[in-house]
C-alpha cells in the first residue's frame, strides 16, 4: 500500500509539473509572439528609416544639380548685362551731342516724372500703412475671439495624430507597438485632443489616443479599488486581534526588507528571499478574508473555469498592494536622486510577481497592481499628457501633492525621473534564464518610448523629456542588445528627431508660452546623446 500510494504521489506530482510547465510554455509563446510583433514593427520602421535615408541623398544630390545650374545661369546672365551695360555706354556717347540740344526740355520732363513719381510713392505708402494697420486689428480681433471661445469652452479642439500627420519631412519610425484591450474609452473633462477618425487609418501598431485614454481610466478605476480593498482588509483583520498583528508584522517586515536591496552583486539575496516567504505565508494564512481577484487584471484575462470560484486570499492582495506601493516610494525616493538606485528594486519587483506561488491559480501575475500605481504617478509613460502650467494638465501627468500643495518643479522632475528609471528596470528584465515567466515583457519599454516620442509637439511638456532621458540613460546596452538596429533607429528618434520636431514646432507657434522652460528639458535630453558619442562611441545625428 506504501508502495502504491507513492506512486499516486509521485504521479501527482509529474502531472502538477507537467500542467505547470505546459502554462510556463503558453506563457512564453504568447510573450514570444508579442515580442515577434514588436520586432516586426521596429525592422518596419528601419526599413522605413533606410527609405528616408535614400531619398534624402537623392533630394541633396537633386538640390546640389539645381544650384549648379542655377550659378552657371546667374553667370551667363551677368555676362550679358555686362555687355548691354557696354552697348549702351557707346550708344549713349554716340548719343551725347543729341542730348546737349534737348538738355532743357528734357530736364524739364525729368522734373515732371520725378515729381509724379514721388506723388505715386506716397500714395502707395499710405495704401501700405492703412493696409498693415487694418490686418493688425483683425488679428487682435481674431485673438480675443479664440480666446473668449477658449474661456467658454475648456476642451481643446480636435487635432490630428502626430504618427498619421507629421509635418516634418521624416515621419517618426517608432510607430507605437501593445495595443490596449479594446476596453471602450471614457470622457474626460480637460483631456486630450481627439484625433478625427478620417485622419488617422486603423494600424495594428498604433495604439490610438482614445484607446490610450481607456486602459489608463481602467488603472486609475484599479488605483481607486486598490483603496477600497485596503479598507476592506483593514477592517475585516481587527475583527481577529493574532491576525491583524500577524498582518501588521508582515507589513513592517515587507518595507523593512525593501529598505535593505542595494546596488552590491548577491546582497539582494536574504531580503528578497524573506520578502517572497512573508507573501506565501500570507497566500496561506488559514481563516483570511477572501477578495475576488477578477477585478485586479488589466493586461490579461484570469482564466474562468466553469464553477470555479473567482475568490482569492484577501491578505496577499493587501500585502502585495503594500509592496508595490513601497516599490513606487523607493523609485521616486532613491531612483530620483540616483537612477542606479533603480535597478535592484526593479529585480525585486519582477522577482516577487513572477513568482508562481504568488500568482493567482500559479500562472497569472498580479503585476496589474503595481501598475495602476505607475499609472497614477507617471501617466506620461502612456501616452497622456497635458499642459502642467495649469490645475488639469498636471493632474493629468501626475504631479504630486502634499498636504493638499502641488510639490516644487524640481521635486516632481526628481519624483519622473525616478518613475521612469524604475520603469525601465521593470521592462528591461532578461528571464532567458529564469524557470519563471517575465511579468513584465520588454516591449512595455518599446511602447513607453513609442508613447512619449509620438506626444504632439506642440503638447510635449518638460515632464517628457526629463522621463525619456531618465528611461534612455543608463540603459542603452541593454536595450540594444534586446533590438539591435532596430534599437537604434529608436535612440535616434527620442534623442535626435523628437527633441528637434518639438523645438520646431515652438519656433512656428504664434503662442510659445513657455519655451524658455521648456528648452532646459530639450536641452538635457540631447546632452544624452553626446554622453553616448564619449562613453559607447555611439553616433547618432540629424539630418
């Protein structure tokens, strides 16, 4: 009997395995297959890119043939006004005595013909100067009436998507990959402006505004439910005194553990470990309050079993929003003041939600939580943006409050740099080696750049510039070891061609508000480039 049970056991144990390494595959390929889309894309764009190239050597060697000709013809031309100009010097010289008879009539015509046209020239001024100062008025007209409709109406009028109506001479090639789940997009007062459907044709790779709009309302409505399941827990655990000291203890030790990950190869280790055991422990706390998880999935769909029940451990729910909001805290805290920080906090966060015990049903990622906290504190890596010299726009690209205050510029640029940093340790994750699925698949770094670098140029705000060169910088190697010449193509778009649209834009705008501060920002993401000519002996340029 011994022998017999064993064997169920052990044939248990093959089919546990078993089922677990066939979701571990199904994970891989679909992870596979959206990087395969992603790439695609991208060799898309370098095709595109190498187009361009082309056509502009051959708009140049165009340009250069037209100057040639046109110097020779400017040439001949002066060749021939030279000898008119003698032609008529002879003539005039054989003329002269002719002239000396009618030297008093004709400087009495001259006179008359001077006089007249001195009479036209002020006509013709006068006409000029009541002309120039009729369009002055109805400029200043025009204005204050754009301005009157603004202050009536708040919402922008509709414009253009910058991917489909670029009016630079070369489009961005970094088309935006990961489209949304096709979630219906919500109204929001102070949004963004709507593209009109006619100007932008349906893309697989282009995620549009609207949908961009939706899944980020779906995070925020997640943030918000994240609140409301806090409450829950906290109330439900009291009703228990062990269990809410047990729950109070796990929390400590959770932010306790995140406060020791450093920079130092294998230090992680122990306070990672610990971390994970905290979690499994509260995965199978006995007599906890059970929460259903359904609504904690964004980016995929938990499975639905027939009469399966859709309920979950209530405490690991809250104590994985406790970590995730730790990890956000020590993005913004640390990573702001020094991106390296970001790193190990990044592993330890792939880490913990890749882990199969902390998964719901073992095969799903609970990472959706720490995301609807991203969306919440850096929009901008979304693609939502707004003007942060207002109320609405800052709320909209998540400047910070305390106490009820807008924190300082210089505090939210360090709280963006962080949250960006931190994002890039999140997505640029190698699990090739790893037995555990990635969480957090590298084409959510591809589309974060996709996101900012395709923001009209017009609405691009110093908070992009300061989250794309927080992204970019430190993490070139590993992102081009990930896309190779596609990676490139990207670099160059962010560092080369986004900053230079942006300040041609302003420069054409007839309302610049702003430029001034905004140029810092410019300015520091171009510096980027120069610091990978020095240190990676990486060129990249404009054309």
């Amino acid at each position: 009997m011994l022998v017999v049970s064993d064997r169920n056991f052990k044939e248990q144990l093959d089919q546990g395995e078993a089922a677990q390494k066939e979701a571990h595959l199904q994970a891989l390929a679909q992870a596979a297959a959206e990087h395969h889309k992603v790439r695609q894309g991208a060799e898309r764009a370098a095709e595109r890119y190498q187009l361009e190239l082309e056509k502009e050597r051959k708009r140049r060697e165009d340009e250069e043939n037209r100057d040639l000709d046109r110097i020779r013809q400017e040439k001949a031309g002066l060749e021939i006004s030279q000898r008119r100009r003698q032609i008529e010097e002879i003539k005039k010289a054989e003329a002269e005595q002719r002239r000396l008879a009618s030297e008093t009539k004709q400087l009495a015509d001259a006179e008359a013909q001077l006089r007249a046209q001195k009479q036209r020239d002020e006509a013709e001024a006068t006409r000029r100067k009541e002309k120039e100062e009729s369009d002055r008025k109805a400029r200043e007209d025009a204005a204050a009436a754009e301005q009157s409709r603004t202050l009536q109406n708040p919402h922008p009028s509709p414009e253009p998507k910058l991917v489909a109506q670029q009016p630079h001479t070369s489009q961005s090639p970094f088309a935006q990959a990961s489209k949304s789940n096709g979630m219906p997009s919500t109204p929001q007062a102070q949004g963004p402006r709507q593209p009109s459907s006619a100007a932008q044709p349906p893309s697989p790779l282009v995620s549009s505004i609207s949908e961009r709009e939706a899944t980020h309302q779906r995070y925020l409505h997640l943030h918000q439910r994240l609140k409301e399941m806090r409450k829950y827990i906290l109330a439900e655990i009291k009703k228990d005194p062990n269990t809410k000291e047990s729950v109070s203890w796990m929390r400590r030790d959770i932010r306790s553990n995140m406060g020791k990950l450093t920079g130092a190869k294998g230090a992680n280790t122990v306070p990672l470990r610990a971390i994970i055991a905290i979690l499994e422990k509260a995965a199978n706390a006995p007599n906890q309050p059970m929460v259903d998880v359904t609504p904690f999935f964004i980016s995929v769909s938990p499975p639905r079993e027939p009469g399966a029940s859709n309920l979950g451990p209530g405490i690991l729910l809250f104590l994985l929003n406790i970590f995730a909001k730790s990890v956000v805290a020590q993005f913004m805290s640390e990573a702001g003041v020094n991106t390296s920080a970001a790193d190990p906090i990044g592993v330890a966060a792939v880490t913990i939600f890749a882990q199969p015990a902390l998964k719901w049903q073992g095969t799903h990622s609970l990472i959706d939580i720490l995301l609807a906290k991203f969306h919440f504190v850096c929009p901008v890596l979304w693609g939502i943006y707004g003007d942060q010299t207002k109320q609405g726009g800052r709320k909209r690209i998540g400047w910070g409050k305390i106490d009820g205050q807008w924190v300082s510029e210089q505090q939210h640029n360090d709280n963006t740099t962080g949250l960006a940093a931190g994002f890039a340790a999140l997505a640029l994750r190698d699990f090739t080696k790893s037995k555990n699925v990635n969480p957090f698949p590298n084409y959510h770094y591809w589309h974060a750049l996709a996101c900012i670098v395709n923001t009209p140029p017009l609405e691009a705000q110093p908070t992009h510039f300061v989250a794309l060169k927080a992204m970019i910088e430190g993490y070139v190697p590993r992102f081009l070891q990930m896309y190779g010449q596609a990676g490139l193509v990207a670099l160059r778009t962010a560092l080369v061609e986004f900053p230079a649209h942006v300040e041609a834009a302003r420069a054409q705008s007839s309302e610049p508000e702003g430029v001034g501060k905004k140029d810092v920002a410019v300015q520091a993401l171009m510096g980027v480039r120069e610091l990978l000519e020095r240190d990676l002996r990486l060129t990249l340029y404009l054309l």
